[in-house]
C-alpha cells in the first residue's frame, strides 16, 4: 500500500520532512509515529494509519513534502483505515519560534498520577502499554527525542533499569561542527529574514520607575498563591499594553501585502516569547482586555508549560496583534527586538533592579533607592513614526509607573 502525506491543516500545503520515526523493515503498528513535519506554524507527528511493514521510506529528511505526496510504501496487515487528522505541537510563529508535537493525552483517570500522567510526551500505543502494566508514565526515564516516552523505556522500567544517556562528545583543538540549518532553526532563520527584509526596524528606548508596580505584584502575589496561582509581572504589562494600546491603535496593526492595506485590530491578542530547550517560540494570549490579572497569570503559566512540555497547538499561533518579548529574568538593559512580521511593533521588557536615583518630593529633589528597568519597542517606520513610539511609551510607561490606574481602566 501507498501512504501519502495528509491534510496538516487549513491553508496549510506542505512541510519539511524534520525526522523519520520509522525505518525500512520495521513492523508499525495503527497509530505509531510515522514522522515529524515542520509547518509555517507547527511541528505535527504524523502517526501511521495502519499496521503492516516499511518497504520504502520514498521521502527523505529535510526534504519539503506537498500535501498528498508519496511519503511511504509498505504491506498492510489487516488494511489501512483513512489517514488521520495529523497531531499538532509547537511551532515557529515570527520572531521567536520553536516547539513540538504533543500526542492525545491519555484518558483522564482518578488518581493524581494519571493526570501527570497524561502530560508526558508518548505515543498512543505506548500510553495503551503503560496503562495496561500498570506503569506510570511520569516516573519513567525517557529516552525518545525531546524527552519522549518509548516502549523500550516501559521495558526497562519494568525490569528496574534506566534509560540510556548519550556519551557527551569531545572535540580536539581546531576541530570545528558543522550542524546542518534545518527544522525550528530553519523556520526562524526564514521568519527572522523575512521580517528584517520586509519590515523598515527602528527601536525606541524608554525607562520607568517600576517601584509601585514592584509594591503592587508583591501585595498581589500573596493573594494569588492562596488560589494556587504563580504571579510574574506579565499579567500587568500585558494590561498595561492593552489600556496604552487603546489610546494608540494603529500600534496594535498588521499590513496585509496583498491589499497594501493596514489592518487595526480592536481586539488585544498578544505573542508572548517563551524560552525552550528548543529555542524561543511565541504563542498567543487572546482576548487580553477581557481578562482580570489573576486570569492572565493562569493563562500564561499553562503556556509556558505547554511550550516546555512541547504541547502547543496551532491554535495557539493564531490571532497575534503585537507581541511582548521579555528577557528580564535572564538580564540587560534593553534590546532591539525583531518584529514578529506581518505585526507592526514588538514590545521588550527588560529587568528591574533597585538603583538609587533623583526624585521629586513636594517640589524637592531627593535621593533613593527606586525599582527601575527600561521598555524598547521596535516599529516598522514604513506604518509608524518615531513620534507614534514615543507618545505610546509614555502612555504605557504612565500605568507602570502608576499601575492603580490600570483598575480605573477596567471599571
């Protein structure tokens, strides 16, 4: 039988072939991953609709592949059934973009342990496998690619073993690697070129005295932990963007190049960038002006987790208006962020460190010690002026400076 490449996805009409899971002679079995597809907006496993053997791998990896093209020749045992929806997992979305492909996660059961469970990267055979030895995926030492469960790991779990680790390579002096550009890699480099050769960059650099907003996510975050929720200061900068953003909105744009239209959204879906073994990727908060505080901060730790577990869908790449890139946990200044294209402008929060500085008490100067940090945001000057960035900086800079008001703005 022929298997040929299936439907990845509306709009969607070929990928890179990123990985075989299979090889020539192996028996597979009804939805076992067959390969790995990199898409504009996903990595997808695409898991085998029947059982039978591998005659021919006619694909190579690397290759591009079309939608309905030859991918497999095999001997079908017991026939095929209709090639499934593919399963879809993190992907490259603009500037920053990376993930991978969750399979279904098992049914949920009673125990705390299936739910952890079910958050485990395997495929549905080896779920089949684990839940009917009694096995629990979370406490089996991976050995498949990104962290993935493999039949062979159940084997040895069972018989008290542990995975195998890769030997760690060495290289001599003058010695040099050569690692091919391809996969997420490759994605972002072709995200990164487009944007750049596209979009006309300029960035703005602004700072502000983030002490109430310190005072205020310290008074808050007391509170969200009793409802077991992690409080970061994003949920705030991302309201802030939404109350600056209604005041500029042709900041919260797109351009559509086939009309040479400009398309002002009204509607506050914001990009987060999300560090991963893999790189960064940046899925999508939706609908942020509807949102309190306490339901960002929910929403964003279930994303990022998502994002470092490999299980972002499609969906999740949808729908950006602007994006916020935040590089404070890790340190510097300011950056000069690259627009996540067909956006219009890219914010970067930056870290917040005490400094001493000047300020005005009733009409005096006076030294002290003060949260400080700087905001960059990099606009496309063919859309926006330098005027335009400024005015929206000191808007947005006004609510982090004085973040009570962003409870006037939802009132």
């Amino acid at each position: 039988m022929e298997f040929r490449l299936p439907e990845l996805g509306e709009g969607v009409n070929e990928g890179e072939l990123i990985k075989w899971r299979v090889k020539e002679g192996d028996n597979v079995k009804d939805d076992q991953p067959l390969c790995e597809i990199m898409t504009d907006k996903a990595t997808i496993e695409i898991p085998s609709p029947f059982s039978g053997v591998i005659k021919q791998l006619v694909a190579k990896e690397g290759e591009i592949v079309k939608v309905h093209q030859l991918m497999v020749v095999a001997e079908s045992v017991g026939g095929a059934k209709a090639a499934p929806a593919a399963t879809a997992h993190a992907a490259p979305a603009a500037p920053a973009v990376a993930t991978k492909a969750a399979p279904a996660a098992a049914p949920a059961q009673a125990s705390s342990s299936a739910a952890v469970s079910a958050d485990v990267l395997a495929s549905p055979a080896t779920r089949r496998a684990a839940r009917e030895k009694g096995i629990d995926l979370s406490q089996v030492s991976a050995s498949g690619p990104h962290g993935r469960v493999l039949m062979e790991d159940l084997d040895r779990a069972l018989s008290g073993g542990s995975a195998p680790r890769a030997a760690a390579r060495t290289f001599a002096a003058g010695e040099v690697e050569r690692t091919p550009i391809r996969g997420m890699r490759k994605k972002i480099s072709e995200k990164m070129r487009e944007s750049k050769d596209k979009a006309a960059h300029f960035t703005y650099v602004e700072e502000a005295d983030a002490t109430e907003l310190v005072r205020l996510r310290t008074q808050a975050k007391a509170i969200a932990e009793k409802k077991g929720i992690k409080l970061t200061y994003l949920p705030f900068i991302l309201k802030a963007m939404v109350a600056a953003l209604k005041q500029h909105p042709r900041i919260n744009s797109t351009i559509d190049e086939a009309t040479n239209e400009i398309v002002t959204h009204h509607t506050y879906n914001i990009s987060l960038s999300v560090q991963t073994e893999d790189g960064l990727t940046v899925p999508v908060v939706k609908h942020v002006e509807q949102k309190t505080i306490f339901e960002l901060a929910k929403e964003i730790a279930d994303i990022v987790d998502r994002a470092r577990k490999k299980k972002l869908t499609m969906d999740d790449f949808k729908g950006s208006t602007i994006t916020l890139t935040n590089a404070g946990s890790i340190g510097g200044l300011f950056a000069t962020p690259i627009i996540n294209y067909p956006e219009v402008a890219i914010l970067g929060f930056n870290k917040i460190a005490r400094k001493p500085v000047v300020i005005n008490v009733n009409g005096k100067e006076k030294l002290a010690i003060r949260d400080w940090t700087y905001f960059s945001i990099s606009m496309d000057h063919r859309i926006l002026d330098g005027a335009e960035a400024a005015e929206f900086m000191k808007t947005f800079i006004s609510y982090i400076e004085n973040p009570a008001l962003l409870v006037l703005e939802s009132l």
